[in-house]
C-alpha cells in the first residue's frame, strides 16, 4: 500500500507547521477548530502522524532527547558514525534523521575520511559544550 499523501492544500499547510496542537495548528488552515480536530484524527488513524501530551507530530520526526544523547556522545567520544550513534541506543533512521539535521543547522561538520562518514561536533560548539 503506497504512503498516505494528502490532496487537501489546508490539510499540506498544517502538516508543514507541526509539530504544534490542535489550537496552534487551526489558524494556519484558515478552517474551524472542529474541522481541524477531524482532519488530525483521520491523519492518527492513517498513522501519517503521532500524538503526545496533545501535540500532533509527523512519524518520522525525532525525540528531543536523542538529539541531546547524540551531541553529548559527540562532546565525549570525539567523531563518531551513524553505526556508532546506533550502539547509543538511537534507533537508525532517527539517527540519519538527527545527523543530517544537525549538520544542515551547522551544529556538526562531516568529515569525508572514505565510509562511512564521521560526524563531529563544529570546533566553537566543542569548547561551549566544555564549559557548561
């Protein structure tokens, strides 16, 4: 069975601002709360994303604390790759997910020494990680 894609542009746009609640999440649809609330729960039963403590998100984003358990072990261990990241307990495809959004925000660099790839923490975030 293929992925769910929605057709809805207002259902797109509220996807594109989450993860948020139903309340944070309405106006960016230009429709009802009630409508809002019926279209998160058709999404929830599709399994297209996940509920926590009222807070919609889509299922291939990431828990905080494995960005947090990532950046330590990179402050601890030095240059790691995504196979040593996995032994931390960080399951594979958030891993991926973390690494390559860290690097895009310019937390990590990536060195190129053949495969698999190292990642390390940026030199300026090393020494604030030290002192905190």
């Amino acid at each position: 069975m293929p992925p769910y894609r929605p057709r809805l542009p207002e259902v797109i746009v509220m996807m594109e601002h989450m993860p948020g609640t139903d309340r944070e999440l309405q106006p960016h649809t230009g429709r009802s709360l009630l409508w809002t609330q019926q279209k998160l729960s058709a999404l929830l039963r599709r399994g297209v994303i996940t509920r926590r403590h009222d807070v919609y998100s889509m299922v291939g984003e990431f828990e905080p604390s494995y960005t947090l358990q990532i950046l330590d072990a990179l402050k601890t261990f030095g240059p790691l790759t995504r196979k040593d990241v996995e032994a931390f307990g960080v399951n594979p495809k958030s891993a991926s997910g973390i690494l390559v959004d860290l690097e895009r925000r310019g937390r990590i660099t990536v060195e190129p020494v053949g495969l698999p790839l190292r990642y390390a923490l940026v030199r300026g975030l090393e020494q604030l990680a030290a002192n905190r």
